[in-house]
C-alpha cells in the first residue's frame, strides 16, 4: 500500500515542480513580449512628451531569471522530438498568428507539449489514488489517466488555436474603420508608408492588435529591400482573405500606379457590407438557439402560472367531493 501511494505522490510532486518551471518560463516569454513591443512603439515614432519611447531598462536579476527559465527550457526539451521537422515551420507560423513572435515561443511551445501531460497525469493520480473520492476499478483508471495524458498533450493547441481565433475577430471587427482611414490617407496624398504610420496610431484606440501588425509592416517597409515581400508579410501574419485583397490592392497600385483611394473605398465597402451579413446571420440563428432555453425554461413555468390555479381549484373539489366508502 505505502508502494501504491508513494508513486502517485512523487508524480504529483514532479509534475507540480515541473508546473512551477513552466510557470516561470511563461512569465520570461511575456515579459520578453512586452519589451518587444515597447521597442516597437518606439521604432514606429510614436512620441510620448516629445521624445521617441525609449526600451524599458531590464534588470540583471530579470534578465538572468529570464535566461536561467529558457535554459532549462533548452535543455528539457533538446532531446525529446515533441514536434516532428515538418510541423516546426506550420507550428512557428501559428505561433506568430497567435502573437508570440520571438524565437523562444517556440520553446515554451515544445516544453508545454511535454509538460502537461505529466502535469494532468500527476494531478489526476493524485485525486484518484490518494483522495480516492470514489472507488473506480483498475481498468477505469488506467483509461482515466491516458484520458488526461491526451488533454494535456492537446492542450497548448487548444489554446493557440483559441488565442488565434480571438486576434482574428479582434482584426476582423477593426479591419473596416483601418480602410476607411486609409482611404482618407491616400486621398489627402500620403504616401503608402505614411498612411499605415498614422492608420497604426489610430486604430491602437480600437484595436491593439492590427495596430500592433501594421507597425510591424511599416517597419519591413523601411528595413526590407524588397515592399511586396513586407506587405504579403503581413498577408501571412493575419491568414484572412480581406487582408489578403488589400495587400494585392496595395501591390498592384504600386506596381502599375493606379488609384489607390478608389480600390480601398470599393474594399472598405465590401468589409462593411460583410460584416453587415455576419450580423444578419447572427440575427437569423437567433429564433433556432432560443428554442431550447424557451422549451426548458419559459414554457414550464407558463404551464404552471396559466395550469396551476385550476389544478388547484380541481383538487379542492375532488377533495370536499370524495367520500370514503
């Protein structure tokens, strides 16, 4: 028995040890995140008290538990073949669509893929072996614990693919008022450059997020040497067909030198006219999703406001009515 309780407790034990180093190597890619995109500001000439924005000073204790939680990181995960050679470029991709575009997101990527599955596992056993809140036979404990192995294994995509959808409905909503700013933009004469500069620091009120992407955009305009590959970046950054038909706008009026103002207000048009459709459509599945909650919960207590009195008054009468025999 001492046999049988000690392995499911050095497994909780390990796996919350091990919960406490991601934890902490989480924190050091957030912070990196951060500083990143307070250097981005900065470089995109947003001006805070007529100074440019400078890089927030790190500390040599957070840098060097920074550098320490991405060490072990490395060398947890240097040996173990997490994510096979073909996935590594779809994986980063997804990464940098979800938000996290330094090199050690990854990292944290592959270490949460072998983490939490021992984190589930050692969590559960310690629940079913040691609390024991009910007594479930062998068999359904062994498919206990591979159960929570695979949600923990799937875990990290669930939550980039949630962080994924989220960004893109964030740029969704925003992407129609970015147009119409650009239209603005190009039709007072800015330059191509310009306006995505001043689209960036208005839509920042709205939208952190396309604020965020198009600044990355203005700063490959800058430091690339080619803009088209700068723009399709951004076509990559943000997998939407919208995005995607402004960025061929944008190419192709560099390209032959037509009117720019004019494609993005026809663009800006058919965002607004979709999003007009989403909501159109939201509006039609109204009826079909209250029909559950209606059934469920009105209709029962319609049938006891509206029923109840005269079953009332009908047991009363039976009541005074009925006479032993």
């Amino acid at each position: 028995m001492d046999g049988l309780l000690s392995s499911p407790i050095a497994l909780a034990v390990g796996a919350a040890l091990a919960a406490l180093l991601f934890c902490l190597a989480l924190g050091a890619v957030l912070v990196q995140a951060a500083d990143r995109r307070a250097r981005l500001r900065a470089a995109t000439g947003q001006e805070r008290g007529g100074r440019l924005v400078s890089r927030p000073a790190e500390t040599k204790a957070s840098e060097r538990w920074r550098q320490d939680a991405l060490r072990v990181i490395k060398a947890s995960t240097a040996r173990m073949n997490v994510v096979r050679d073909k996935q590594v470029t779809t994986v980063r991709q997804r990464l940098v669509r979800a938000g996290w575009r330094n090199r050690d997101a990854f990292l944290v990527y592959a270490f949460a893929k072998v983490l939490l599955p021992l984190l589930f596992c050692g969590i559960g056993a310690l629940y079913i072996f040691v609390l024991q809140p009910v007594h479930l036979s062998t068999m359904l404990k062994v498919a206990a614990m591979i159960g929570l192995g695979l949600l923990g294994s799937q875990s990290p995509d669930i939550f980039l693919r949630n962080r994924e959808m989220k960004r893109k409905i964030e740029i969704r909503r925003a992407l129609p008022d970015a147009m119409d700013l650009m239209v603005i933009c190009a039709e007072a004469g800015l330059s191509v450059d310009a306006a995505l500069t001043r689209v960036a620091r208005e839509i920042r009120r709205t939208s952190i997020v396309l604020a965020e992407e198009i600044e990355y955009t203005c700063l490959e305009l800058r430091f690339l040497s080619e803009r088209r590959r700068a723009l399709e970046n951004l076509a990559e950054r943000i997998d939407m067909p919208a995005i995607r038909a402004l960025i061929s706008t944008m190419v192709q009026s560099e390209r032959y030198g037509t009117p720019l103002a004019q494609a993005l207000r026809v663009l800006a048009a058919e965002q607004r006219g979709e999003r007009m459709m989403r909501a159109e459509e939201k509006a039609a599945r109204l009826p079909a999703i209250m029909t559950v909650p209606l059934i469920v919960f009105v209709l029962p207590a319609l049938f006891v406001v509206l029923l109840g009195p005269g079953a009332l008054i009908l047991m009363d009468n039976l009541i005074a009515n009925w006479k032993p025999h």
